[in-house]
C-alpha cells in the first residue's frame, strides 16, 4: 500500500452535479473539518458540542465579512465513521452555481484546499475503510445506467470481489507455507501435504476461480457496460421515428423527406436492466451527397464497435436495391449474426404477418447468409411490435452471453491481474507435477499473490493509483 497516511490537508468539493437542481451538496474531508463547521456555519440555534451525524439546520455565512451566503443543513461525521475515515462535513445548500462556489471560495479561504478527482474515496482506500476493488465499484456505481450495472457494482463495493480474491491468496499462501517446510527440510519427506494434495488445493482454490472470473469478463461485459446497436437503412424507411418511440422523446428530427438525418443520433435505453446505447444513422442510397457520404462512413466506423444492429426496411413498399446497402455494409456483424431485419411501417399494411413473411423469404434468397434470418414487424406511430423488438434485442445481445450475470464481473485492469495471476498458477502446478524444485514453486507463487494485490490494492505503485483515481469525478 502507498506511504500515505491520513491527509493532513483538508479537501473540499462539490459533491453533486453542478448546474440546477433540487440541492447541492459540498463536502469537506480532513482535519479541519470541525473548525470550518464553526467558523463557515451558524447555527439557528447555539450548538455547545457538535454531535457526529446529526444534521443542523442554520446559515453558511462568510466569516470575512459576515455576509449570509445561504440557508443550509449541515452535518458533521467525526473519524473513523465517515467516508473517508476522517472528520468530513457536508453542507446541503440551493444548487444555484453562484451560491456553491461561494460557500467553495469561503471554505478555501478557511484553509481547506479543492479536491483532487476522486480524492474522497482515495483517502477512504489510503485510511483502510475500502479496498481498491471496492473503491473502483463506487466508480462504477457512479457511471451505471443498466439496472444490472448498478447491482454488479454494489456487489463488488459490499465486497465480493475482495473475498473472492482474498480466499484465493489464502490458498496460495498455504501452498507456500507447505513449499517452505519442503525447502527449510530438504531432507525430509513432504508429509503434511503430499504433491498430489499440493496440486488440487491450488487447481480448485486457485487456478478455476481463477479462470472463471476472467470468463467473467467477456460473459458479463454486456452487463456492466452495456451494448451499441445501431439502426441502419435505406432514407425515409423510418429509423428516426424508431429512435425516438424507443427512446420516448424526440431524440432525432422526422421528416417524410428522404435523407433526413445526416450524423449519427444516439439514445440511451434500460431494456430488462441492460443499459443500450441505440443509435440512429444517415439513410444508405446510392449516389450520396457530401453530407451523406460522410454520414455513411461514420456508420462503417461504428459497425466496427457495435454488438447488434437493425436492418430497417418499410414493409409498405416492395424492396428496392438500396435496401440491400444495409447489409453491405453491416456485413462485418460477425457474418450478419448479430442483425435483426426490421419490417416497419406494419401500420400501413393489412395482413402485414404474411406480407413480411414473404418479404423475408425474398430477402433470404437474395442473401444466403441471412437465410433463416430473425425479423420482426413494428410501427414507429402506432408503437406496435416495440415490446417485442426490445425483447429480440437483447436476445441477440445475450446470444452467447448466459442468461443470468455472473456474480463477479471483473473491469479490464482487473482481468488483467487475474491473467497475469493465473498464469504464475499454471506455471507452478505445472512445475509442482514435474517435481521441480519447491523454491522455484515458491517464486509463481509469490507472483500470483502479487498480481492478485494489485486488484485489492494491497500490491500498487502511486501511478497506477492516481491512474486509476482520475477517471473519477470531482467530489467523489
Ligand atoms: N405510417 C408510418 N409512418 C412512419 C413510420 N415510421 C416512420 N414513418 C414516417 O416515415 C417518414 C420518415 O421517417 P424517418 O423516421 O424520418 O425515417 P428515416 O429512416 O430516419 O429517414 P432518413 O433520416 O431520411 O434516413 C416520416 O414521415 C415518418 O412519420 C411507421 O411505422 N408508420
Ligand atoms: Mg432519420
């Protein structure tokens, strides 16, 4: 762990997003905590001792000059029961920005200094209260817009991951204090633990926990970050207007005129807890203008990125040749997989089941590879056929993820650990079958165990730590 203890300065920093809202929330961690309470804070009614956790109500004042900068309810959480682990005090104020940045001004002119991004929870992981896995769930926490996203997250603040981890360092260690004796009595035969024993503690406690956490990653990726489907064809077939009756408002602009949308327009969904990020693009015809050109190769980079993709058509009209400049272009989809064929407009059709049917045995004999394709039927007015084409998304979505999420799913930095972990596992069960010499043994292991202390933080340089701190908000 770094050789920073408590922070000697005190930090300050608004709490919650800046611009209008209900309240504002700045919040103050460190030493002087109690003393800016005092001096920044006047109570409407006397306080003689100031209670830990207890919200006061009163004025935030100037002490310079006197002057009243707003009504607010204050609080004071003293050591070690606080965020951070130190003395923290949180102003709830009006979130007008003039008000929050003078009672900032105020506290810095007091002696506290502005935050650093994420240097709450840093000093919560430096001052021991979380460990470094938790502290990158409150990152996540902060960022998750996927009901599943949220519930993975708190999971891994409550802890799980740290367990995980830590009973997997724990049978490493026994594996080293049983090394040991072997190496301190070369001469004597291993009887605590025989080779055999050796070795299946360190597959079943080590190598396939192991293993099934970086599974974890690429089964659970979609879960915690989401997906990108992308809304591709020909103009006037009516992406836009599905857009925005997926997304319930008016994301992207709808005209009856072909050509209508020239950039990419993206909304985000929450469809069965999985955070969708669905987006519009720029009508495919031949011959396009500059505009659409340029529209339409901004659709190739995205296709490059996205999970699944809907190949829009207008069922009201036959097929034209322009239709098929979707599936061109879609084509790297994993051999067109991951596209759903979306017959829209149904409002304008009757008997529009059999008429898509046989659009689509059209279409499947034209395009081999999309024989046996899914389609489905909607209308972006009347809203028909939505419910089902957000249910064909994420069965697309989740075609070769499980149908559950794993309990854990680690972020890249930590998948990483855990490769570079299991690999010193592998090598050292390896040698243990070989009948290698037990230092040598002792050497992976100690690896794997340092690996795995830098998922926790116990085994971290500052730059990998102040890396890892930056990506979060100020205040947090
Ligand atoms: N009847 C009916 N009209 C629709 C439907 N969806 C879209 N429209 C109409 O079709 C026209 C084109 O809709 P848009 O959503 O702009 O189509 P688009 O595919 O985004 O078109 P471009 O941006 O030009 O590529 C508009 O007049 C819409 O009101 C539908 O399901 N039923
Ligand atoms: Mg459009």
């Amino acid at each position: 762990m770094p050789d920073i203890c408590r922070g000697e300065d005190t930090i300050v920093a608004l709490a919650t997003p800046s611009g209008p809202g209900g309240i504002g929330i700045v919040r103050v961690s460190g030493p002087l905590s109690a003393q800016l309470f005092r001096s920044v804070f006047r109570p409407v009614k006397p306080i003689k001792v100031i209670q830990s956790h207890r919200l006061y109500y009163g004025w935030a004042c100037d002490p310079r000059d006197h002057t009243v900068i707003d009504e607010v309810l204050v609080v004071l959480m003293k050591a070690p029961h606080s965020y951070t682990k130190e003395d923290v005090m949180e102003i709830q104020c009006h979130s007008g920005s003039a008000i929050l940045r003078r009672i900032i001004e105020t506290l810095i002119g007091q002696g506290a200094r502005l935050a650093d991004p994420g240097e709450f929870t840093k000093r919560a992981f430096i001052n021991g209260r979380i460990d470094l896995a938790q502290a990158e769930a409150v990152l996540d926490l902060t960022q998750a817009c996927g009901d599943t996203a949220g519930q993975l997250a708190v999971r891994q603040l409550q802890g799980c991951l740290s367990k995980r981890i830590k009973d997997i360092r724990n049978t490493i260690k026994e594996s080293i204090a049983t090394l040991e004796v072997a190496i301190d009595y070369p001469d004597e035969e291993l009887e605590i633990i025989t080779e055999t024993q050796l070795r299946e503690l360190l597959i079943t406690g080590a190598q396939n926990p192991l293993n099934s956490m970086i599974d974890a990653f690429d089964r659970g990726k979609i879960y915690k970050e989401g997906a990108e489907v992308l809304i591709v064809g020909r103009p006037n077939v009516g992406k836009s207007s599905l857009l925005n009756a997926l997304a319930c408002e008016d994301r992207a602009i709808v005209t009856p005129i072909p050509g209508t949308t020239r950039d990419t327009i993206e909304a985000l969904l929450n469809i069965q807890g999985i955070l969708v990020r669905l987006i519009d693009t720029a009508g495919i015809r031949p011959d396009p203008d500059a505009i659409e050109t340029i529209g339409i190769e901004r659709i190739r980079k995205k296709v490059k990125f996205a999970q699944a993709a809907l190949w829009m058509l207008d069922l009201s009209e036959p097929l034209r040749p322009e239709d098929f400049g979707a599936p061109e272009i879609l084509y790297v989809l994993q051999k067109r997989k991951k596209i759903l064929i979306v017959f829209n407009k149904i409002d304008k059709v009757s008997a529009w089941e059999s008429m898509a049917e046989k659009r689509a045995s059209e279409i499947f004999s034209r395009l081999q590879e999309m024989a046996g394709g899914v389609w489905v039927g909607t209308s972006a007015i009347t809203g028909e056929g939505l419910e089902n084409l957000s249910r064909l998304i994420i069965n697309k979505l989740l075609d070769e993820a499980p149908a559950e999420p794993p309990d854990i799913v680690p972020n890249l930095r930590q998948k990483e650990a855990l490769e570079t972990a299991v690999k010193s596992v592998n090598s050292a069960i390896g040698n243990i079958s070989q009948g290698i010499s037990p230092d040598l043994i002792s050497i992976d292991l100690r690896e794997a165990i340092s690996a795995l202390g830098e998922i926790t933080g116990d085994s971290i340089t500052d730059e990998v730590l102040d890396h890892i701190f930056s990506h979060f908000c100020l205040g947090k």
